[in-house]
C-alpha cells in the first residue's frame, strides 16, 4: 500500500515538472524522490517569475540547497531566467546535475569541503554561462521565452561563422529605430476576437455600411480632366500660371525655390473620387486598414545582384526583426528568398527551426537577377493554407522589378478579397512603380549608403540624391495605378 502510495505521489509530482527534466529529476541522489521533485516544480516557477523559491524548498539536503541558491543569488541568475522556461529547465537541470555530485566525493573529503567544491564548480561554470548568454540575447532578446529554443543548441550555433555576421547585421539594425514599429505592424490577427466574431463583425459592416459618396484629398486619384480647386503642392505639371510668373523674376524665382522644396505652390486640383466600393469589399478594406500587428509574416527577401553590398546589411537586418517580432509575440514567420527566375527558397524561421535558417541567411551572398512573379505567387499560395489565412507578406527590396498584369490583378484580388495587406522596405534612392502598386505600407531606407563595410566621404554620411519618396507620382502624375 505504501508503495503504491509513494509510486502515485512520484507520478503528481513529475507531472508539474516538464519530460526534459523527469530523468535528472529522478536519478539525482539528493534527498529523497517525492520531495526532491515537489520543490523542484517550485523552484522552476519561481526561477520563471525572476525570483528564488522559500529557503524551505531544499530539495531535501538543506546545506547543499543553500549553497547552490547563495551561488544563484550572487551571479543574479534569476532575473536571467525570468520569462524564458527554456533557461529555468536549463538552470535546473544544472541543480540537479551538481547535486548530485556530492554522492561521488573521495572519502577522505568531507561533506562540508564537498558542498563548498560543487558550489565553487556551480558558480564557475554558470559564469561563462551567463557571458554567452547575455551575448546571445543581446541579439536575439526573446530566446529562451518558448521551452523550443533549447539553449545547449543555441550554443553551438554559436560556434559558427555566421554568428559574426549576424552580430554586424545587429549593430545596422541599431542604426534603423524606425524599422522595428513599422515591422510591428505587419499581420492581421485580432486578439480580442475568433474567427466567428470577426465574420460577424464583417457581415454587420457589409449591411450597415452606406455606400460611400466622396473621399479625402489624400486618397483620391489624379484625374486631369475634373479641375475642382487649388491646393498646395510641387506638382509641376499642375502649377498655376500665377507662379510661372515667379521663374523669370530675378528676385519671385527664389521664392519661387523656396515655395517648390516646401510643397507649397499653387496647383490645380485635378483629383476627383475613386469609384464606389462594393459594400463588403469596403468592409474588408476596412477591416485590413487597422495595422493589428499579431498576425503571421510572409517575408519576401530580394537576394538579387543589385541588392548587393549596403543594401544585403539592411535587408539581413529586416529579416533580423522580422524574427525578433515574430519570437516576442509567437507568430509564424516564413523567408521567402527570391533572385532570378526559378531562384526560390521558402524556409521557416520560428521555434522549430530555430536560428539555423536566419544563420544560413547571414552566410548568403546575394547575386542573379529579379522575379518577383514566383514569390508573390508563393506568397499567395500560402495565404490560402489555415494557418497563413491572417498572414501579412513584407517585400524586402531595392524596387528593381515590375509586376505583369496577371500578377498584380491576381494579387489584388487576394487583397479584396481575404484582407491582405503587402508592406514594402524600399531599399533605395527612387521608389518604382511595381513597389508602389504591389504594397499598402512603404518604408524607404534612404540613407542606405551609410551601411556600407568602408564607406568613406559623403556616402558614409548617408547622402542621397534623391528629395522626395514621391519621385515617380511627381514627374509621372498618371503613372501608378492604385487598386
């Protein structure tokens, strides 16, 4: 009876503790099983919380136990461990491992030498310990938040070449405070409503929503043969005669200057609204305009020739917070890398793939030409599978490429129809019309230059010829077609 008593207790017990620890938990020599494994589970809550458990929690050898928790409290182990199960189960385990050293001391050694020697050890080892992962998160924060980052496999990804280079493309990603909000806000998902509520939510608007009867400025569309007003601007072609007069006056031309870098001259307003929306389409337009920021990432990376250079530092370094944001808030986040045609690689980049992929990327050279047709196609695929149904897709580019009509219909179709959203990094010193009509968002790296390994004299300084994001939409009014 009492066996089977103590077989039941042994059972509850490691059930509170995850299988990575069952074994080290039960062959470990200190104390005895049942209370060795409830205070474990204790200790591991509290490591997780940041904090050590009640000294009572000995795991029944209290002399030991102390030494061990003075060493953990002395190197701030805790705060190390809190939030990330992963390094709590890897602490512990330690616990155990060096508790259970004691039982081999040599006998002319006493018990209380033995204590101060594993204590010693304990603190020794944790200490290159803590090094490398202190160096290890300070590139990856989150690593150790899901128990699927194992830390001994992280260690030895460590070793590798690539890590030198995953440390540079850190240090650029430092220099682009701008990237990581934009990048927060790539997916769909709502947490505070299921699939249901949110049909629902749709079919409400799609009911209830008048059809609209005009539009703001900023969203309607150049349309030169409905003048409606004047506004202000630095539309050339639309420049009023009044301020033509300033170009040949010898003192009006430097107002004039002036008034053109400021987007202040008189134009004609010649935007007129865009056609009514289909109810339920405006409903899911509407719907994908609020940037939720939890949904899966699709990460489309150009690793064509012209991306060569600064503009691979910055793209690697997009890639780097797209894994970041996606390990901070447990989102799925799948690289799609494309070149040339027929050059596509399609990997994910999450808990079960760990850093292997991201440190493949790092070791890549980018070379060959352009297709975006494949990735976009891929992308859109996804996009069908349940579990990319609220996936986002980011390009990554220097805008170098063109979208054929079957494409960009296709991929605007997917748009009205499941509320995708493309978000867009341009990479460059002009945006193109491909990059402009395929996304919704559109973050330009202008100073790319400053990225470059050895760049000297103005271009370290991050010069750019470029004035404006809005070059082709400034001397090709009619150019982009919005859909």
């Amino acid at each position: 009876m009492n066996l089977a008593l103590d077989v039941w207790r042994t059972g509850a017990a490691l059930d509170a503790l995850p299988r990575r620890l069952w074994r080290w938990g039960l062959v470990c020599s200190a104390g005895d099983t049942t209370t060795r494994l409830d205070h474990s589970a204790q200790w591991l809550q509290a490591l997780q919380m940041g904090r050590l458990p009640l000294p009572t929690m000995d795991m029944g050898d209290a002399e030991a136990s102390a030494a061990l928790r003075s060493a953990t409290e002395s190197l701030d182990l805790p705060a190390l461990c809190s939030g990330r199960p992963a390094i709590a189960e890897q602490l512990l385990q330690s616990l155990f491992w060096h508790l259970d050293s004691l039982i081999d001391r040599p006998a002319a050694q006493s018990r209380a030498e033995a204590i101060a020697a594993m204590a010693e050890q304990f603190a020794a080892a944790w200490t290159l310990e803590r090094q490398d992962m202190e160096h290890a998160l300070a590139l990856m924060p989150d690593l150790g938040r899901d128990r699927r980052w194992r830390w001994d496999t992280v260690r030895g990804q460590m070793q590798r070449r690539e890590w030198q280079d995953l440390e540079r493309i850190a240090a650029v990603l430092q220099r682009l405070p701008a990237l990581e909000p934009f990048l927060r806000g790539v997916g769909r998902r709502d947490p505070t409503a299921g699939d249901l509520a949110k049909a629902q939510r749709l079919a409400t608007a799609s009911d209830a929503a008048p059809t609209p009867q005009g539009s703001t400025q900023d969203e309607r569309e150049p349309q030169p043969a409905a003048v409606d007003g004047v506004r202000h601007s630095r539309e050339l072609a639309r420049m009023a005669g009044a301020e033509a007069l300033g170009l040949r006056h010898p003192v009006l031309r430097r107002l004039w200057r002036a008034r053109f870098a400021e987007a202040r001259l008189l134009t004609y307003d010649d935007r007129s609204p865009p056609p009514p929306l289909d109810t339920k389409e405006q409903a899911w337009q509407a719907d994908a305009r609020t940037p939720q920021g939890l949904g899966p990432l699709l990460v489309c990376l150009d690793t064509s020739g012209s991306m060569r250079g600064a503009p691979e530092a910055v793209a690697k370094a997009c890639v780097l917070q797209a894994l970041r944001s996606a390990q901070a808030q447990g989102r799925g986040c799948t690289l799609i890398a494309f070149g040339g045609p027929g050059d596509l690689l399609s990997r994910a980049l999450d808990g079960d793939a760990g850093l292997e992929p991201l440190l493949d990327l790092m070791g890549q050279g980018f070379d060959g030409g352009t297709d975006v047709q494949t990735p976009i196609e891929h992308a859109m695929a996804l996009v069908q599978q349940q579990a990319w149904t609220q996936a986002d897709v980011l390009i990554v580019s220097d805008g170098e490429f063109g979208l054929t009509p079957a494409a960009r219909n296709a991929l605007r179709q997917a748009k009205r129809a499941l509320g995708l959203r493309v978000h867009g990094v341009l990479i460059g010193d002009r945006e193109t019309i491909g990059l402009v009509e395929s996304c919704d968002r559109l973050h330009w790296v202008r100073d790319w230059r400053r990225y470059a390994e050895g760049s000297q004299g103005a271009a370290a300084d991050g010069f750019s010829p470029v004035h404006s994001r809005n070059l082709t939409a400034l001397y090709f009014p009619n150019a982009i077609q919005r859909g």
